[in-house]
C-alpha cells in the first residue's frame, strides 16, 4: 500500500486558479469513488474541502471542487486567496477497510 | 458541535510503547468509526488503523503488528497502543472521526506531538 502520489508544490497568484493531482492505482482512487482532500494549515486540525470525489461539505467555499479520471483525482482552487495557503492531502479508501494519504502538497500564493 | 482532542506523553523511550487517547465532546462516541492518523516531521499523514463504538478494528498493513486500539464508550473515549517504538515513530498524532463508513475524516483533533527518544 503506496502512499498516493501529489506534487511537492503548486502556485498561483490571486484570483487564479490551481490544480492539485492526486495519481493512486486501480486498487484505491480508481476501484471506489471514495476520494477525500484535506486543507491543513501547519499546527492546525486539518480541515475536509472534498469528499467522495466531488462533493463538498457544508461551509467549504464553492471555490473549491474536486474531479477524478481514472486513477487520478484532482482538486481545483479557483480565484485564489491568501487564505488558501496550505498544504493539501488527498486520501482514499484502499479496501480492506483501510486508508491511504497522498504525499502531500504545499500551495503559495504568490 | 463534537469535537475531538488527543492526549498523551509527549515523550516516550525508544523500544517502549507510545499510548495516546482521543476523548470526544459534544456527542457520542456511539455509531461512528474512529481512526488514528499521524504525521513525522517534513511528511505526509499516514492512517494508523481505526475503531468502532463496538470495538471492531482495522490497522494498517504496515502497522499492525505493532498496533491496537480500544474504546471506552462510557468515558467516550478511544485509546491508541503502538508497541517497540524507534525514532520513526516521531510524529503529530490525529485522532479523527470518519462521518461514513469508508468516506472522509469530518472531525480531527488539534494532534499531539510524540517523541521517542531515551
């Protein structure tokens, strides 16, 4: 069970809007529609932006939406903010009851 | 609203084991799975494994020999176990609460920070 594969880091200046790829294999993010992103601001709880692929919870910004084709999922921030600044997380169950993280990515806004 | 929080040594001796609980406010602990999540230094989130209000578990492959976790539903509370612990065992600790069986972390806590180190 491999760790889910992120960029490092993603940027954009405000009112952009960024892509955040998440690549896993047909035994998670491509076997079951149960992709999740987590906003984590360092020394802080991270906060669910996205789950099962595409919805959104209640209270997260519309900016923030989430995709997936085939065995990557993605996660778009539109009309960046400050705010957004963070470092994002992917995860997916992987069967077997179990769970796997993405490697993370740290977002700047220039 | 519930919430989450870990607690724990913040140190523990190599080879020994690392033993943190997470205690749930503002709603029960009943009807939910609850999972163990950490973080080394510079790195990703890992899931240790999770627990439900009956007792049933699930670990992580790369962990579960090590791993065990309880619950105490009258203190509503969950318990982490992670036997021989080394110096990658150094990491922020998340208790987290998964809203659907299978489907996303909803509530965490602030984490805890563990170091092993004699």
């Amino acid at each position: 069970q491999s760790a889910l594969t992120q960029p490092a880091s993603v940027s954009g200046s405000p009112g952009q809007s960024i892509t955040i790829s998440c690549t896993g294999t047909s035994r998670d993010v491509g076997g079951y529609n149960l992709v999740s992103w987590y906003q984590h601001h360092p020394g802080k709880a991270p906060k669910l932006m996205i789950y099962e692929d595409i919805k959104r919870p209640s209270g997260v910004s519309n900016r923030f939406s989430g995709s997936k084709s085939g065995s990557t999922a993605s996660l778009t921030i539109s009309g960046l903010q400050a705010e957004d600044e963070a470092d994002y997380y992917c995860c997916s169950y992987a069967g077997s009851s179990t769970f796997v993280f993405g490697t993370g990515t740290k977002v700047t806004v220039l | 609203q519930v919430q989450v929080q870990e607690s724990g040594p913040g140190l523990v001796k190599p080879s020994e084991t690392l033993s943190l609980t997470c205690t749930v406010s503002g709603g029960s602990i009943g009807n939910y799975f609850w999972s163990w999540i950490r973080q080394p230094a510079g790195k990703g989130l890992e899931w240790i494994g999770r627990i439900y209000s009956s007792g049933s578990t699930n670990y992580s492959p790369s962990l579960k020999s090590r791993v065990s976790m309880s619950v105490d539903t009258s203190k509503n509370q969950f318990s982490l176990k992670l036997t021989s612990v080394t110096a990658a065992d150094t990491a922020v600790y998340y208790c987290a609460r998964e809203f659907v069986v299978n489907d996303a972390f909803d509530i965490w806590g602030q984490g805890t920070m563990v170091t092993v180190s004699s």
